[in-house]
C-alpha cells in the first residue's frame, strides 16, 4: 500500500509538472522498454511478455548554466526475469550547472563508471552495457560529480557518491571515489579510462573497478569495445571478476540498423558459480516507426563455460517508447 501511495503522489506530481510545461518551458521524460521473448530448445518453457522498465519525469532549463532533473524508474527490485514485482524508484534527482568549460551535478545523479559505454552501446531497452548488464556498479547514485573540458581533445570527470546505487541511497558509511579521463585524438574516436575504489566498512572488502573503453562512431557505422575489472565486488574479499565487450552498429538506411554484441565474463577466484562464467553474442536488427517507437528483434545465444548448464538460445522483440 505505501508503493501504491507513493506510486500516485509522484503520478499526481508529475502530471501537474506536466501541465505546466508550457509555461515552463521544460520537457517530459517518458521511456517505457518491453518486450516479448521465448526460450528455444532446453529453455522452451521460458517465454511471455514483458515490461522491462518504464521512466517517468522532468527536466527544466531555469537558465543558460543551471538545469534540473527528476526521473523515476518502475522496474524489478532484483532485475531478475523471474522476478514480477514492481517497484518505484527515483533514478535521477539533480541539478546541473554548467559554466565555460565546466559542469557539475548534484543530488541523485549518474554515475560515471559505464555512462558513456551505454550511449556508445544506443541499446539500453535490448540490454544493459557490460557493467550495468553484469552488476559491476549502479548507473546512478546519490553524490556529486564535476567534468572539466581541459582541450578540445581531453576532458576529465570526478565523482564523490554513497556507493550504494539509487535503489538504497545509504545503507551503510563509506563512500565512492571515481574518476575518468576521455580523448578525443580525432573526429569520431573516443577512448576512456575509469577507475573507483567504493569503500567497504568493518570486515568488509573495498570494492575497486578499472574500465577502459575505445569507441568509432561514424553516420553509418559504430563501433565500441570495453575492458573491465572489479575487484571485491559486492563488498566480498574473493570476488574478483573481468569482462570484456565488443560491440558494432550498421545503419542500412534512415529507418534500419544491425547490431551485434560479444561479451565474455569470467571469474578471477576459486569460488566459480555458473551465472558468473559465461560468453554470450546477441544479434538483431532495429526499425524505428514514427519519432517515438523503436522494435528490435534480436537472438541471443549464452554460453555457460563450467557446462553444468546446457548452452541458451533465446529470441526476443524488444520494443521502447520515448516521448
């Protein structure tokens, strides 16, 4: 009943916020991802309809240097496709200022560690990027971050959050420290380093991540590919992993792309679980209809390494709306 309640309170405010932005000349935040899948051959009973997530909000220009963003995500609690709860989540809650070559956040904001491997990637309603996909990091946080434009070509960013994702917001002491580093040597080539260290309290491990991403993104091709490694992940002294991702888009015509993706994940300990020992590819295709609906069907094939499950093969129609 108390996620019904709030559920209708934000509902209600949004819809006001809405009403208004004529007159405030601010914008609507309307993404709803779904779709509908099927397991073939050992995993045939795994198929249905599905909404993925749906994200609700608001964003305002008060001035040329000073923005705001509210945004809340009604997705799974755990992220798991056995999972059928609902749950409400304020995913973004901040305040941008922007100055010369400057800009910070503030509040609950995104966090730097795969922000930019997920533009690259474009498919966020298909999958998650690597990190986001395996629960390296959270995508966002409550803290604050700074980036700073040293020369056309180089940039740097910093961060300072909880550590504890936008689904916690603080559950224990501790805090994350980040920071990047991105180039541009020339046009349509990006590379990235990433690195933070989330603080671990008591007996707890810190956890550390390491991230190096180099992407080409051109009118009619695209192409990424990302490195990673955690260590202590989820606060645990053993759990290290790494991961590697390759991923390219191909722009047939205005309306169309194709899309393929490779990941490899692998454990870095002896304590080995098959959902953390896997390759996976995934490819499909795009259409966008009108200005708002994307269709994207696609097949997967995930490859458990240890061979305590059989190989999976699913296809999907992955489906989003944006407004």
């Amino acid at each position: 009943m108390k996620i019904k309640h709030h559920i209708s309170i934000i509902a209600l405010l949004l819809a006001t916020t809405i009403a208004s932005a004529q007159e405030q000349q601010g914008n609507a935040i309307v993404q709803i991802f779904g779709n509908f899948h099927t397991g073939l051959y050992n995993y045939n009973n795994d198929r249905g309809f599905e909404l993925g997530r749906s994200y609700l909000g608001y964003q305002y220009k008060i001035s040329n240097s000073l923005s705001v963003k509210a945004v809340m995500d009604i997705g799974s609690p755990n992220a798991t496709s056995d999972d059928y709860n609902r749950l409400a989540y304020i995913k973004y809650a901040q305040v941008t200022w922007k100055t010369g070559n400057f800009v910070f956040q503030g509040g609950l904001i995104s966090n730097l560690l795969f922000n930019m491997q997920e533009k690259f990637w474009g498919y966020r309603y298909v999958m998650q990027s690597f990190q986001g996909e395996y629960k390296f990091g959270s995508s966002a946080d409550l803290g604050i971050s700074a980036s700073y434009k040293i020369t056309n070509w180089l940039s740097a960013d910093a961060i300072i959050a909880n550590g504890e994702g936008y689904k916690k917001i603080q559950k224990q002491d501790g805090l994350l420290y980040g920071m990047g580093i991105t180039i541009t040597p020339i046009e349509k080539i990006t590379l990235r380093a990433y690195t933070s260290l989330n603080e671990g309290v008591g007996n707890e491990a810190n956890t550390t991540n390491f991230a190096l991403f180099a992407g080409y993104k051109g009118k009619w091709l695209s192409l990424g590919a990302e490195s990673n490694y955690v260590k202590g992940l989820k606060h645990i002294h053993w759990h290290n992993m790494t991961g590697t991702s390759v991923y390219a888009t191909i722009k047939t015509c205005d309306i169309n792309e194709i899309f393929v993706r490779y990941d490899f994940l692998s454990p870095m300990h002896t304590h080995t679980y098959s959902d953390e020992d896997e390759k996976s590819i995934a490819v499909g295709t795009q259409f966008k209809i009108g200005n708002h609906i994307l269709i994207a069907p696609n097949f997967r094939i995930i490859d458990f390494k240890d061979g305590n499950e059989p190989n999976k093969y699913m296809a999907y129609i992955n489906c989003s709306f944006n407004l």
